[in-house]
C-alpha cells in the first residue's frame, strides 16, 4: 500500500484547547478515507492542517514521503472542496475551474480543454459561462468538485461537502464522488459527521473523538468491530451490558430478539430476562425499550428492532410492563474494549 | 440631505391638509394593506416636502411660496451665475472629493484588518473607527478648531479636511466590511489551495470582492461631506466656505426662490449621481452592505 500523506504525533492546540491531540496518520494513496466523528472532534483540524491551512502545533506532516509541515497552502498542489464551496462570485464557472491552471501557467488551449474535462466529469460542461450565482447549491458544489480537481492535486480533501445537500441530492453526490475517486483513481480525504456517508463512500474510516483517533479501519472492520463504546454508540449500537466472558458487550438493536419470558433461544444464546418500557411504531418495525438486568446485576436499557411483520409482534404481548426475555445469538454479540 | 437641511429653516411652509392621498391613487397593496399605507405615507413625508422646493424653484416671483406665482427659470440663472455659491460648490466638491479618497486609504485596510484578522484589542480598534459617528460633530468640529486653527494656526481647507476624513472613515470601514462579511470567508483560502500566494489571492479574489464595497463607501462618503453642515460651520474661514453653509449664510439674509432653484440643482446632480450609481453597481448591493 503506498502512503500518500503521513501525520505523525500531529498535535494541534489552541490556548488552552487540544484541537488534535497527538495522531499518527497514514493516508492510503489511491484510496477514499474518511474523517468521522461528532463536530469538535479535530476531523476539520487535522483536515486543515493536511492542507496546510493551519499548522501544527507539534508533530510533523509527510505528503508523498516529503516532509510538509511548514508549507504553505499554495505550494501543496492538493484540491480542497470546502463545505461552504468557496466559489469565486466574480469570476463565471470556467474562470472558477480554471483558476488553479491559470497559475500553473497552463497555456490558454490545454487550459481550456481541461476546464472542460473537468467540468464534463460533473456533468456540468453546459453551464460554463454561469456566474456561480447563478447555480443550484447542488450545480456549486460540483464546480467547487471540478476546480478543485483539475488542478491533478496530488490529494483532493473535502470538508462536509455534502451537508448543505438536501437529502436525495446527497445519495446522488456520494455515489458521484465515488465514481470520480475510483476512475480517477485519485487519493480523497472526506471530512464528515455522518456515519452513513463515511461508510457507503470510504475504503478506509478513521473514527476520531476529542482530538485522538479511536478506531481505524475499513467499513467492514469498523461496523462489524468497533473498538470501543464509543465507535459502537457511533456505529449505531445500542444495548450495552456484561456477559460471564465480557466485561462489556453490545448489539445491534436489529439483532436484539425478544422471546417469551421462561422461552429460550437455541444453544449457546445469552438470554437477559427484560420489562418492556416504551413501545413505537416505525412502519417497517417497531422500537421496543426494555430495561433488564445484566450477568453482573446492573440495570441497563435495551432497544430492540422488530420487523412489524414478524412474529415476535403477534406471539409476544409487546407493550410497557409486558415480561420478555431478551435474547442475543454468538454471533451478533460484539465485545468491546475496555 | 442639502435640502432637508434648507427646508427646515423657513417655517412659512403651512402643512398641507391634501397630503393624505387621494382615493384614485389608491395602489395595489397585496395582502399586506397597513404596511403599503404605512410604506406610502413614509415615502409622502420624504418627497413632497422636497416637491414644494422644486416648484417653487420656478418661480418667476420674488418670494419663495407654494404654489408659484408665475413659471419662471430666471432663479436657475441666477443661482449658476452667483458667485459665492459657485465657488462654494467648487470647494465643497474637493473637499468632499480629497476627503473621500483619504478615508478610503485609511478605512478599507482598517475593514480589511477587522474583517479578516484576529488580534488582540479588535473590539477597541473598531470601537475607535466607528466613534466619529456617535461623537457629535459639533464637538469635533470645536476640538478640532482649537486645535488645529486656534492652536496649530492650520489651513481653513487642512483642518476641514482633517475633519471630513475623520467623518467620513466610519462610513469606509462599514460598508467596505459589510462587503468582505457578505462574502465567503474561505475563498481567500480557496484561492491559496489553488496555488495563488497572498499577493495574488488579494489582486485576483480580495479586491475584486471589495469593488462593490469601495464603491458604496465612496458614494456615499461623497454624499456625507458634501452635505455636511456642523463641522463645515465651524471650520470654514472667510476665504473658503462649502456650499451647504454658504447656502445657509445665504437664506439667513434674504429669502427668495434662489435657493430653491440652488436646492433643484443638486437634487437633479444627486438624481444623475445615483443613476448612474443604479446603472454600474445597483443599489441593492450599495445598500445591500449597509443593512447587514
């Protein structure tokens, strides 16, 4: 695997706040990564500080193999897509797409042609001389896309790009994305809170939570593994308590089954005997709360997923003080770190 | 403003009881009657004051009344060839002018520092650029009089322009800023992520955002030392007066329709001004930058 950026004991402080604290970071070349986690966690700082934006407070940052910490924004040769799309309102969307060439000193023809390529690869060549004003949110951020890979940056970094988008524009966007890395076969670093996003579109996710990394990894190993609890919380699990082998535990609540109480799952199952609290309905399923006792005597609250047309709905009597047992197959239980 | 100015002075005007408007202009409101009335009785209480002066700039008598005697441009005539007003107009131009271009070289760097930057004291260092709006000019013009004048024995036309830059600079700071606010804040770094150093990023991306905003702060720094009164009333000297003092030095000794006649004409100059302010930049984004 060939390393395009490296981040090593990077630390980003401001007074007396650690923005970044302390990470090593090897970015994939050729490959999709994402930044996860909750806003404040230092996705958007070590972002900024790849691009050159900010510096390091300690710590020191490789771009190709060459060290980069104290380089200026401009002599990084990187694409930034910025979530507010930082478009040029004076200059028309060719201009914009163009800018970069312009300083390369790339001469008028090839320029132009490029500006076009670019453009044709979001799919927005007709609309070339627009002001950007002129634009939909969706039509900015893709000429925000095409300036800032005409340049052939050497790593295109996206800041929430897709977080003004409404919500169809956004899948539409994602997979667009995806397809311009994988043909383009460019190194993308993504930016975003939205744990969805980062694992429809990433090969590689780096979960980040107070400026430290928690969990890095592909999707796969991410959802299925989650390190911690606090990977698992932000994966979507619920459903947190000891088993006789664990000191903690978690699952899905789509894998959570509820059966009657004195019933038991086949062999091997850990069974918890729960009170159901809160009953809602969703249309496809519905969400049950419970509370139950775990193998070490705590209380802890459940949610279970039921599909509405399973027969866990009609078998089960499923509304608040009804006695269930909540039951989790081997294979769904997830131990967590400490 | 000029004229607002000269209007308050004679009293004569009675308050005409035909303001309120006519059923048959009665206007479209939409749904939203009250806020159309209220919209048109504001607009009636800006211009039909300022109407009764231009009537009454044509008049061939020699009496400044509503409704005019007889139709006359005698007064325009009269008004170009006056002497002192011409060579007031003159001054007031340069000075307005000169001053304009002084506060513009202190306050669009001033924006750009408190737009863009962060250091320490901002809130005091904006503080300070703003203040001339909320001392009173009166006492700037005194302070400045005694100091300047009386003390340092300065120009008529030094310490006037001293004064309007002062005045003029909280205008330049604001509307230039509220331009650079109106703007994105990354395209600065935008433009760097391209490869453009900070020279470039500021002829290529800064200054062509702040065009609009340089403008809006010129007209409308042009506007306020033009019209000024208070300060000019204090500084002027016996060789150099602007021509909103010496307008008013002019109705204090007689009163007749030549100073309505003066009044039309800058209303007609201002009308062009903003006419071609409409025509290159459009008001919305002039005033755009104020409201925000």
């Amino acid at each position: 695997m060939t390393i395009a950026a490296q981040l090593r004991d990077v630390s980003q402080v401001f007074g007396d706040f650690t923005a970044v604290d302390g990470i090593n970071l090897d970015i994939a070349s050729q490959k999709l990564t994402t930044l996860l986690g909750p806003s404040g966690c230092g996705k958007t700082t070590t972002l900024r500080m790849i691009a050159g934006y900010s510096q390091p407070t300690s710590g020191s940052i490789l771009i190709n193999g060459k060290d980069a910490t104290r380089l200026p924004p401009e002599k990084r040769n990187l694409g930034m897509v910025f979530q507010s799309y930082a478009l040029f309102p004076h200059m028309s969307v060719a201009d914009n797409v163009g800018y970069g060439l312009k300083l390369r000193k790339v001469a008028g023809p090839e320029r132009r042609k490029r500006v076009t390529e670019a453009l044709d690869m979001v799919g927005l060549g007709h609309l070339a001389e627009r002001r950007p004003k002129a634009l939909s949110g969706g039509q900015q951020q893709r000429v925000a896309l095409a300036r800032a890979i005409a340049i052939r940056p050497d790593i295109l970094l996206l800041d929430e790009p897709l977080s003004n988008l409404d919500a169809r524009l956004r899948l539409q966007m994602r997979a667009e994305i995806r397809r311009i890395q994988q043909e383009t076969g460019l190194t993308v670093v993504l930016v975003t809170h939205d744990q969805e996003e980062a694992l429809e579109m990433s090969d590689d996710m780096v979960l980040m939570r107070s400026g430290k990394i928690m969990q890095q990894g592909s999707p796969q190993d991410v959802f299925q593994r989650p390190a911690n609890r606090f990977v698992a919380e932000f994966m979507g699990y619920e459903n947190f308590f000891a088993t006789p082998e664990h000191a903690q535990a978690t699952v899905r609540p789509e894998n959570l089954q509820l059966i009657g109480r004195g019933e038991t799952l086949n062999s091997g199952a850990h069974n918890l005997p729960a009170v159901i609290t809160q009953i809602a309905y969703r249309g496809v399923d519905v969400m049950v709360r419970a509370t139950a006792t775990d193998s070490t005597g705590t209380a802890v609250d459940l949610l279970a997923s039921v599909r509405a047309d399973s027969g866990a709905t009609s078998r089960l009597r499923l509304e608040p003080g009804a006695e269930i047992t909540a039951a989790i197959r081997p294979a769904d239980l997830v131990p967590l770190a400490e | 403003m000029t004229i607002r100015t000269v209007l308050r002075l004679p009293a004569g005007q009675p308050e005409n009881p035909k303001m309120t408007p006519p059923r048959t202009v009665q206007p479209t409101t939409g749904r939203r009657p009250v806020l159309g009335a209220l919209a048109i009785i504001g607009y009636m209480v800006m211009i039909v004051p300022i109407l009764f002066v231009v009537a009454a700039a044509f008049s061939g008598g020699d009496s400044l009344q509503f409704p005019p005697e007889s139709f006359s441009l005698k007064w325009f005539a009269a008004a170009a060839s006056y002497k002192p007003f011409m060579t007031a107009l003159v001054s007031s131009a340069q000075l307005a002018v000169l001053a304009t271009v002084l506060a513009l070289i202190i306050g669009v760097p001033a924006a750009l520092a408190l737009q863009r930057s962060t250091f320490a004291g901002k809130g005091w260092v904006q503080g300070l650029f703003l203040s001339p709006l909320i001392v009173p000019e009166l006492v700037v013009g005194l302070a400045l009089y005694q100091q300047l004048i009386a003390g340092l024995g300065t120009a008529t036309f030094t310490a006037l322009l001293v004064g309007h830059t002062a005045l003029l600079i909280p205008y330049a700071v604001r509307v230039t800023g509220a331009s650079l606010a109106l703007a994105d804040p990354f395209v600065e770094e935008a433009a760097r992520g391209l490869g453009a150093r900070p020279f470039k990023v500021f002829t290529s991306v800064t200054l062509p955002l702040l065009r609009p905003g340089i403008v809006s702060a010129a007209l409308l720094s042009f506007v306020t030392s033009f019209n000024n009164v208070p300060l000019s009333l204090l500084l002027q000297g016996r060789t150099f007066n602007t021509l909103p003092v010496s307008m008013l030095d002019y109705v204090q000794k007689s009163y007749d329709p030549m100073i309505a006649a003066m009044s039309t004409l800058i209303l007609a100059a201002t009308i062009v001004f903003a006419f071609i302010a409409e025509r290159t930049v459009g008001f919305a984004t002039i005033f755009g930058g104020i409201n925000k």
